[in-house]
C-alpha cells in the first residue's frame, strides 16, 4: 500500500519538478477557486461530475487570496470559476474586470434578483442569515425588535459581537449603510460599542457560547452556527429572533460564484453553475450546512424548518460588497473591533 | 563580488591561506560568496513586490488607518513582540539551564519533553487555551458552579497578558533548544574558573554562561520576536490587534493591497530595527571555546530544590503541550468517525514530503550561507545574509502574495514568448509546481536554518581552519571532515525546527500549493476558517504526531 | 607553631572500580612551589581538582590553613576556598576582554582597588597594552598570562596550575615557565603545578612528587629525585641514565664494570625474604648521563653507538668493555664519530643502587 503510494507520488515529484506536472489540461474539466471549504462544497461537485461526466478540479484558499491570485495569473490562469462565501469578495472581483457576465436563463429562474449581481456576473447559492441570538432565561423575545434597537441604552452591559474583522459584520454594516445612510449607521455601531458586555469574539460559536453561559444576554450572528452548536449541545438557553420583521426584513449575505473572464472551459463553467442553482445541488446546500437555499423551490433542512420562516431584506446584495470599505472605515472610527 | 580584493587584512589567516592555495578552491569560494548574494536577491523579489505596492497611492485607506488604528496596532504590536521575547528567554533559558546543568526527578523526560510544544501551532494552543480557559470554559465553569459566585478575580484570558503567554508557551522552545545547545558544549571549565574566582553557581551562570551562550540565545529570541510578529492565527482567536490583523484588514476588509503592503512595509523596518539590536549582542565577541572539557557530572538537587525546579519544568510543559493535546485527543474521538476517510494518508504524506524537501533544502542554503559568510565577513556579505532571512517576520499571507505576484508573472511572460514564438499554448508552467513551493517555503523559512547553523559556526576557530590546512584539507574536503562533525548538532536543530514550522505552515502552502496537495495543516485551516474547531482537531493531532517524529530524533541526538 | 598551608592526609577517590588516588599524603608550607609530576592518567589532575573542591573525596582530609575543607562527606563550596587556578586551557572567558577577565575574581571589592589591582597584574605579566582585546585575539603564550594573571589577581592563599604550558610550544615553555616561577615568588604565592614535563617541573618547582597509580612515589626536591631517587621506578621516571649491574663489597661499596664506586647501599639490606644467598650481593646502579665523564687518560675505553647533539653538549650512548650500554653527558668540543672508542671515567661522589628485579 505504502509502497504504492509512495512511487505514484514519487512519479508526481518528478514530473513537477520537471515543471510539468500540475497543468496539464483535459477536456471536459472545471477548475474551480474556492473560499468554500471542501467539506461545504465536494459533495455538490461529486453530483455535477456524476451527472455530466465533467470533472472538477478545486483548490481551496481565503477569498481574498484567492482573488490576488486570480488577479496576478491574468490570461492564463487555470480558474474557471470562483467560489465564496460573501458577496463583497464576489463584487471586488467583478470591479477588477475577473468575472465574466453570464446570459442564463436557468439562474434567472432559479436565483432570486436580489441574490445576484445585476451586471449578472456572479450569482447567490446559498443564503446566510445573520440574525439576532438570545438567552432564553434572561430576555423576552418581546423586548427584542432589530438591530439597530441593541444600541439602545437597554442593552447597556448585555450584547455580545463577534469582530468587526469578520467579513458577515462588515456586510451588516454595509447593507445598513446602504438602508440607513452613514450618519445614522455610525450611530447605531457606537450603540452597540456601548453596549458591548466584553471584548468582540473571534467567532460567533464563542459569542453564542457567552450569552448562554450569561455573561451577556444577547448577540448577532449567522444562522448555521446557532444549528450547529445547538446541535451539539441541544441543552443551551439559547434561541433564534428574527429581527426587522416590520421593517425592512433580516439582513443576508450569501455565499455564490461566479465565472473567471479567462476561463478555460467556459461552457462546462457555466453548466456547474447552473447545476449548483438547481434543485438537486441546492438541497445538498441545504443538507451540508444548514444554510437556506437560494432557490424559492427548494426548502431548507427540517431543523432549520423549526426555527421558524422570516422576511429576508430584499436589498441587493451587491451594496455589500460596493459599501464594504466604508462599512469597515465605519466600524473603526466607532471603536468597534 | 570583487569585495575580496577590497577586504584588507583582519583575517589574514583564512583569507591568504585560501586565496594562494590554489585556483580550483579560489574559484569555489567565489561561488561561495555568490550564494547569500543570490538568495537575498530571492528573497527580496518578494519583498520588493510588496514594498513596490507603497508607491501606487493607498488613497482614502492609508489615510484612514493613520487616523483611527494605526498608533493602537503599533502599540499592541510593540507590547505583544516585547512581552513574548523577554517571556520566552526567560522561561528557555532557566529551563535549558536547569536541564543541562541540574539532576532534578524526571530531568531526562524534561529535557526532551520541553521541545515538544513545537509541534503544536500557536493557533492551535491559542484556541485550545481560550476554550479551556475562557469565562465558558470548563475551568471558570466548574469554578463558578462550585464557589456559587462570579470569579471576578480571575484574570481575563482574552487580553494582551493572555496573549504573551499563549505565545510564550508556544515559542520558548526555540530559545530552550538553542540556549541548552550552548549551555551542554560550552564546557563546565569556565564555571569552575568562575568558581575558583570566588564566584557561587548562581553569580557564575550570570556572569559566565548567560553571556556565553548570548548568541544562542540571541538567535532563539530573534526566532521567537520574529514568527511574533508575523502571526496571524493566535492574534486572531483572541482577537488582538497587531500590524498583521491590520494587514489582513486593509487588504481582505478594505480590499486596498497599497494600504497592506504599506503595512508590511512598516513591519519590515520593525524587523530589520530588530537585527541591528541583535547585532549589538553578538559585537565583536567570539565565543569559540578551544577545547571542551568532558561531560562534567550534573550537579543533583535534593530536597525542596529539586521539587521546585520539576514543578516549573511540569507546569510548562502540562501547560503548553499535555493540557492541549489531550483537549485535541478528546476532540478528535469525537468527530474521528466523522472526519477520518481515507483522504488522510495523503495528507499526512503530503505534509511528511513537503516538510522533509524544505528541510533540505533550507538547511543545505543556509549551510552554505553560513559557511560563505565565514570565509567572507565583509559587508556585502553580511547584509545579503540579513536581508536574505528576513522572510520569516513577514506575515505569511503578505510573503505568499510576494511570492506568487512574481511568478504568475512569469509564468505569463513564457507563456507570452512561447504563444509569439512557437505559436503554442503553454499556460502557466512555473506555478502550481512543487519547486515554486519549495522556493517559498525557502523564502519563509530560511531564518529557522540559517540561526542554529550559525551560531554552531561561531564555535569553530580559525585555528582549527589553519588546522585543517596543514592537514592538506581545503574547501569542500575541509567543510567535509572538519566543519561538518562540528556542525552536525546545529544542522540537526535547523533540520527539525523547519521541518516542524513547514509543517504548521498555512498561507505559502494553500496559496501554492499544486491541485489535490492538501496537507494536514490545510486541513486544519478549512476546518478553523469555519470555526470548526472540534472538527480541527484530528488533523492537529496527526499533524501534533508527525511533527514529534523529528523532535524525538533532535532529543535523542542532544541526548548524545 | 607552624601550620603548613595545604595539608592532604591520606585521600582517596575511586571511579567505579578505578582506584584514581590511592591514600596520598602531602604537605606544602606557605610560599612553596610544590608540583605533581607524573605521567597522564596516573591521577595528578584529580588531586589538583580535589583540592580546587571540583571533585569529592571519599576518603581522608584537605585542611587548608589548618582549616578542614575536605573530608568523607563534607566539600566546602570551591568559590569558598580562596583558591585559584590555571586551567590546562585557560578557561579565558570569550566574552571578555583581558582586563575583564583579571578583574572577574575581583568582584568583592571596591572598583578603584580593583581596577588598581588589575593595572599591577597587567604590568606584572607584561600585558598592558592589550588589556582591551578579547582572548581570541592573542597569541597562545599571551593566553597563558592572561590565565595566570585573572588567578593571581583576587590573591588566592593558593594557587593551582593544571598543565598550564603543555599548549605552548617548547620554546615559549622554558621561558615562561622562568617567567611564572618569578612572578608567582614576587608574588609570594604557594602553588602547586601538575604536569607531565620533569623541565617544566624542576624549572618552577622548589618540591617535586613523582606520582605513579595515585600514590606519590616522592616527595622532594628536584637534585633529590634525580640524584636520590628512592626507588626504581622514580630513577627511571626522571632524568635520564642506565644500570649497571655490580657486587656488594661491603656496606658502602660496590662493584661494577667501571670500577668500585661508593654508594651508600644501606637500603637495599631490608631484608627481602625471596632474595637469598649470592643474589643478596648483585644490585643495579645508577648511573647518570653526567656521572660519566670524557677522560682521554683513562684506560677504560668505550665504544660510540649513538650520539644526539645538543648544543652545548653531546649525548653519547656508549658501549662498555663488559658489553653493557651507558649514557654519556660530553661538551660538544669533544665531537667524535659512531663506532669510536673514547677513554670514559666515572666522576661521581655518591650512586645509588637498587636490587636487581627478581626475574
């Protein structure tokens, strides 16, 4: 066995320090730049390549370096498509001219206009939601509205926020500058400095984790990372509140693709894209991470089900990534970090 | 390259020797001078692409960052970089001492199980610690529900302190390493001349063996300021801001890669402040010692001595390498059905493979930097030897990207001459192949090679040269029969210290790394980038495994 | 009363199963040069680290000053002793420059003597003008002074030298050897020297031991133990020179190839059990190199085997009429060639002889 593996790789040492090995292009096969990790994304590029017979190739990699790589291999790069998991990134590569638009009918269907780009060069696949998470021993679901209400003084001492560094609070921030203007965003950020019960979070399982142990009573964070703690630890007092019901809708981001302009095999690009909006991979979307769907057709896991259905901000999520900068300027002036 | 003739005389000995002993070794030790030279260039290719970058005008960024951030990162940044060095000497160095000189119960353990927390990343530890130590961790919980009250005095692990000590628990093991090389062979004569001047133990490990050994320890704090500054991970789990979070926000938040390289650009002057200090420590010392004495006895503590000295030795290592990696063994039972598949016999080869290549060739570099250094210490030499190891203080991602702008460039200009040429589609041939992977690793990491190597250099005479001479030894023949056996100890610790860092390395590796070469440290980050921390665990744990193979093989070679 | 400076009654000390020092005694009065003169291995480096408190004893007792720093047991801490050494390597501290190094001992007392102090040792070992350059810098007789300067320099009731010239070349040795053996009597200090070179030894020795397996085989001064040698083993050891066989004519002569020569036998009557009858009377003499003089007068021819040329003499090694070999000490006028005879006399007041080995 060992044996085996040790001279099929001794075969790919030598052939890619001969400079060869890694670029050798086949016909039918997509290569793919993902910021989805593998885990959140093979399974749907294992039905593609069963139904089609198309290959995909994919290195993984943060969005941003994913990007600069894109930017620096120009003509030649390998990638065909790129995956993320928020729209800022998908929108800074659109401005850098990386993303070709995409004339399908099939996508239009199955992905709704707020959801995608409306130059049509890069398109939703699944639906993040960052909601409002509470500690059901300490707070009401009455006393709680939107998001900008955990400004108010109220919330003195009780609010827990992951980082400002994390690209789901700069696209909060953004859509609420692009709702609000900047004037009353950078008010409700310093309220929500204000109200901070300790240092922001490296992460929104570790937010979750404070207000269920009471050393704050309420946070913000996306959806899927209340399914999987609850799932592990189903005990927590802690539960979902959909905010902005009356007004505008729950602030989402999504996580989509879009095509390379230099892509290779263009068509074979465009045919995963649409099979990732269809129904069959959108219910693995929905499986693999308790994320929502963006297609209307298809609903999400059971145990998302429960939490209860909510009015999304229907707002595209192209000010996203086109306020992001401003969002994160916003954030520091505020003291938020 | 002509410095040879402007050097004037202050090593007479090696230099004429050399230069009248015949052509052949002339023309090898010019070549010799040409490899820090060629490596600096190397590594300044990527730097210069970042520094490049502070040209093109950074706009509304920069600015802003200079308003709002800039002087807490720089403040944090100095803080964190200060804190973790004089943590991490001080706990290396009295650990090493007590190791090398003292018996105390379990000394053979300590002595190899201190090195241990280098397999263990720094994020890792990070997380680990905030998990078990946090106000929802088991620690305060159980502390909570026992005394029935709030613990306010317990101290908050999510701040600065919390972060030096989770970094210094990571990274003393360069200075402990480096520090007990120097105390076990620079020989027990000088303490007992120390003693026969009146001097006890105490005054005469100040006033003797601490300078000694300064460059060692020199070296391993350098090391330890060095990947410091350059970290991500750690910084990120407790969510502190220095320049490299700073970095990573101009670029990734506020997409303005000026601003970042501006950024980096900073950090790098920090870092080349940090070798002029280092610079200062070595002066003009030299710390070879002509003979050693043989092994003297350890000195054996008895009574309260001995237990305070193994409860220290315990409590480092309990908490920097027994507590986290039970957490990680714990973890990993958890999600081992989940997770493990069949797909991690390559990652772990991937990682073996990869570590094991890099180790090579970085130390074989810093081999022959080390040694061209030698036989030319002039300035050129010299700078091109700074310059060429200050990769490893640039923050992963920025060195990733200054690596990989270059070569994509390249990679389209052959293409280009190929399509004009030959009318035939190359596309990209450099990138995406193990030898770019290689060479960044090498850019990363040469500073891990090259500082074990040459302090083991600063052993060796010119005496023992003019020895060798007489003898009818020069060149390689020299390198081979005499500075080898004397080097082997310090080559050993390089090998094993780049082996393990490569194998922890994130950003050079995902961003370079050819299609289907995952490694277990790639692993790691898909599973961390999603906050999936339980999840982690078992790639930590093989890669926490494959990295204790080397450091077994360094002990038992320190042992001897 | 006078206590002597360094009194060792009786110490052993053993590594496993090796007997390194086997019940050895030795006094040393104050401003004494004592030296330990032995082959390597034959233990005089531990007797030296002994006294330093750098190795336990297992056995007997260290008095220094009429002061007991040493027994089974009990090991006064070395920077208690107020002794000083000069290793066979120097031990100079690298990160130091030479005055540092000579003030190193020096940091008990206030820095105006002690830098006071360091200019008088750096003139007394003529080191002043690279008082500010580190050890790797000098030359290895520069070294050498350094070393012994940093032990003299904090005024140790006695000092200890560990092979101190064996780095030098031979030159460098003799002179410095003189040079040392003057500083140390300006200095008034006591020492005690090891070494394995008898002219190291008698050049700065005022009291010689032969060491052999641990033990002292003599303690005396150097003319003693090369003319009065109490045993074999130390008449072999030191010096040069041949036996000859002789006859016992009575208590105060005896008997040999080159005539009857006086020697005070008395010794060899002890009586020894295995030794009977005719044997009693056959001893070995000593004869030294000088104790054989160039007389053209003399009926007793010998003939030329081997000469050395040494400047200002010629070592010749002769052979006998009866067949036996002798060493020759002849100022180097008297030049002749291998296979001459020359006319040789005996010239010596007193021999000594020992008793043939029982084969």
């Amino acid at each position: 066995m060992l044996r085996i593996y040790f001279s099929r790789y001794l075969v790919a040492i030598f052939s890619c320090v001969a400079l060869f090995g890694a670029n050798f292009s086949y016909a039918e096969e997509v290569v793919v730049y993902s910021a989805r990790i593998e885990k959140l994304i093979k399974p749907m590029f294992d039905a593609f390549t069963k139904d089609t017979g198309i290959s995909v190739k994919f290195v993984t990699d943060n969005a941003g370096v994913l990007l600069t790589r894109l930017k620096a291999e120009g003509k030649n790069t390998p990638a065909d498509m790129l995956i993320t998991t928020d729209a800022g990134n998908l929108w800074e590569a659109a401005r850098e001219g990386l993303l070709e638009p995409i004339e399908s009918k099939t996508l239009e269907a199955n992905i709704p206009t707020h959801l995608r780009d409306p130059k049509k060069q890069w398109f939703g696949l699944s639906v993040r939601a960052r909601t409002i998470v509470y500690n059901t021993r300490k707070v009401k679901p009455a006393e709680l509205s939107t998001y900008e209400d955990l400004a108010n003084s109220k919330w003195r001492g009780r609010l827990c926020l992951r980082t400002s560094k994390k690209v789901y609070n700069q696209s909060l921030v953004a859509m609420m500058i692009s709702e609000y203007g900047k004037t009353r965003s950078e008010k409700i950020v310093r309220g929500w400095v204000a109200n901070l019960a300790t240092d922001p979070l490296s992460d929104d399982t570790k937010a979750m984790e404070l207000v269920a142990a009471g050393k704050c009573d309420v946070t913000i964070v996306n959806s899927y990372y209340y399914g999987r703690l609850l799932k592990k630890s189903p005990s927590l007092p802690l539960a979902i509140f959909w905010p902005n019901q009356a007004e505008s809708g729950v602030h989402v981001n999504i996580s989509g693709a879009g095509v390379t302009k230099n892509a290779k095999s263009k068509h074979a690009a465009v045919r995963l894209l649409e099979f990732l909006s269809s129904e069959k991979a959108q219910n693995l979307f929905a499986d693999v991470n308790m994320e929502y769907p963006v297609n209307p057709k298809i609903k999400p896991d059971p145990a998302v089900m429960a939490w209860g259905s909510f009015k999304q901000n229907q707002l595209n999520v192209v000010a996203a990534g086109e306020l992001q900068t401003e969002a994160v300027k916003l954030m520091d002036r505020a003291g938020y970090r | 390259m002509r410095g040879t003739l402007n050097v004037k005389s202050e090593n007479r000995n090696t230099r004429d020797g050399f230069s009248h002993s015949s052509s052949y070794v002339f023309r090898v030790i010019l070549s010799w001078r040409f490899i820090p030279v060629l490596v600096a260039v190397l590594v300044l290719v990527p730097v210069g692409t970042v520094i490049l970058s502070f040209l093109t005008p950074a706009g509304g960024v920069w600015q802003h960052l200079v308003e709002t951030i800039l002087l807490r990162v720089l403040l944090n940044t100095f803080w964190l970089a200060l804190g973790v060095a004089v943590c991490s000497a001080l706990l290396g160095v009295s650990l090493a001492w007590f190791t090398a000189v003292y018996d105390f119960p379990g000394r053979n353990i300590f002595s190899w199980g201190l090195l241990l927390p280098l397999a263990i990343p720094a994020y890792v530890l990070a997380f680990v610690t905030l998990g078990l130590f946090d106000f929802t961790g088991p620690v305060q919980t159980s502390l909570r529900s026992w005394l029935g009250a709030e613990l306010f005095w317990f101290p908050n692990v999510r701040s600065r302190m919390g972060v030096i000590v989770v970094m210094t628990l990571s990274f003393y093991p360069y200075v402990y390493l480096l520090a007990r090389n120097a105390f076990l062979t620079q020989g027990k004569r000088s303490l007992e001349a120390a003693q026969s001047l009146g001097l006890n133990r105490t005054q005469g490990f100040l006033k003797v063996a601490l300078p000694m050994a300064r460059p060692w320890i020199a070296s391993g704090v350098m090391l330890v300021s060095m990947e410091t500054l350059a970290d991500f991970g750690t910084v990120a789990v407790f969510n502190y801001d220095t320049l490299t979070t700073a970095i990573y926000k101009a670029w990734f938040s506020m997409f303005s890669l000026s601003a970042a390289s501006q950024l980096a650009s900073l950090l790098i002057v920090i870092v080349f402040a940090l070798i002029v200090i280092e610079q200062q420590f070595r002066s003009r010392m030299r710390y070879a010692e002509t003979k050693q004495s043989s092994r003297a006895p350890l000195i054996i503590l008895t009574g309260w001595h001995s237990w305070v000295v193994a409860g220290f030795a315990s409590a480092t290592l309990f908490f920097a390498f027994l507590l986290p990696i039970t957490q990680l063994f714990i973890w990993a039972t958890h999600t081992f059905a989940e997770e493990f598949n069949q797909l991690y016999l390559g990652f772990l080869w991937h990682s073996l493979i990869l570590s094991g290549l890099a180790a090579l060739l970085i130390c074989s570099v810093a081999l022959l930097m080390v040694y061209s250094a030698r036989r030319h210490p002039d300035m050129v030499t010299r700078i091109a030897v700074r310059i060429a190891t200050i990769g490893y203080a640039l923050p992963g991602v920025v060195l990733a990207v200054g690596i990989f702008i270059p070569i994509a460039w390249l990679d389209n200009w052959f293409s280009k001459m190929a399509m004009q040429l030959f009318s035939i589609e190359t596309g990209l041939l450099i990138q995406g192949t193990l030898v770019v992977m290689l060479i960044a690793y090498m850019i990363r990491f040469l500073a891990v090679g090259h500082n074990p190597i040459d302090s083991a250099m600063q052993r060796i005479t010119f005496n023992i040269d003019e020895a060798a001479m007489g003898l009818g030894l020069n060149g390689w023949s020299m390198l081979k029969r005499v500075h080898l056996p004397i080097l082997k100890g310090g080559i050993f610790t390089a090998v094993t210290l780049v082996f393990v860092d490569v194998m922890k390395e994130m950003p050079v590796t995902l961003m370079t790394r050819p299609f289907g070469w995952d490694t277990l440290a790639v692993r790691i980050f898909e599973m961390t980038s999603e906050g999936e921390w339980e999840q982690a665990a078992l790639p930590a744990v093989a890669l926490v495994l494959a990295g204790l193979i080397p450091i077994a093989l360094l002990t038992r070679q320190a042992e001897k | 009363m006078n206590i002597p400076l360094l009194e060792l009654a009786n110490i052993n000390q053993t590594y496993g199963n090796h007997v390194v020092i086997n019940n050895l005694s030795l006094t040393l009065n104050k401003g004494v040069i004592g030296c330990l003169l032995g082959s390597s291995g034959c233990g005089k480096t531990t007797v030296l680290r002994c006294i330093a408190g750098f190795e336990p004893i297992e056995a007997g007792e260290i008095l220094l000053n009429g002061v007991k720093v040493n027994s089974s047991g009990f090991s006064l801490r070395p920077e208690h002793r107020n002794i000083g050494m000069v290793f066979q390597d120097y031990a100079l501290f690298p990160h130091l420059t030479v005055a540092s190094n000579i003030a190193f001992g020096l940091h008990r007392i206030h820095h105006i003597e002690c830098a006071l102090r360091v200019k008088e040792m750096l003139q007394t070992v003529s080191l002043a003008d690279v008082a500010n350059n580190y050890p790797h810098e000098l030359s290895g007789g520069q070294q050498q002074r350094v070393a012994l300067a940093r032990a003299l320099a904090p005024r140790p009731d006695l000092l200890l030298l560990d092979e101190p010239f064996s780095n030098l070349d031979v030159n460098l040795r003799e002179r410095l050897s003189l040079e040392v053996r003057d500083i140390l009597k300006s200095q008034g200090t006591t020492a005690i020297l090891v070494t394995h070179d008898q002219n190291e030894a008698f050049a700065i020795a005022d009291e010689i031991g032969v060491m052999h397996h641990g033990e002292i085989i003599q303690w005396d001064t150097a003319y003693n133990l090369y003319h009065r040698p109490s045993s074999r083993f130390v008449a072999n050891f030191v010096g040069q020179g041949v036996f000859l066989s002789g006859r016992v004519l009575d208590s105060r002569h005896v008997e040999t190839e080159l005539g009857v020569l006086t020697v005070d036998v008395s010794h060899l009557h002890a009586s020894d059990s295995r030794v009977r009858g005719e044997e009693r009377n056959v001893v070995d003499v000593l004869v030294r190199p000088d104790d054989i003089v160039y007389d053209d007068e003399s009926s007793l021819h010998a003939k030329v085997l081997h000469k050395a040329f040494r400047g200002g003499e010629i070592l010749y090694t002769l052979r006998l009429p009866g067949g036996s070999t002798a060493l020759s000490l002849v100022p180097s006028h008297h030049n002749h060639a291998i296979g001459d005879n020359i006319g040789v006399k005996l010239e010596a007041d007193h021999v000594v002889a020992f008793r043939q080995t029982v084969p």
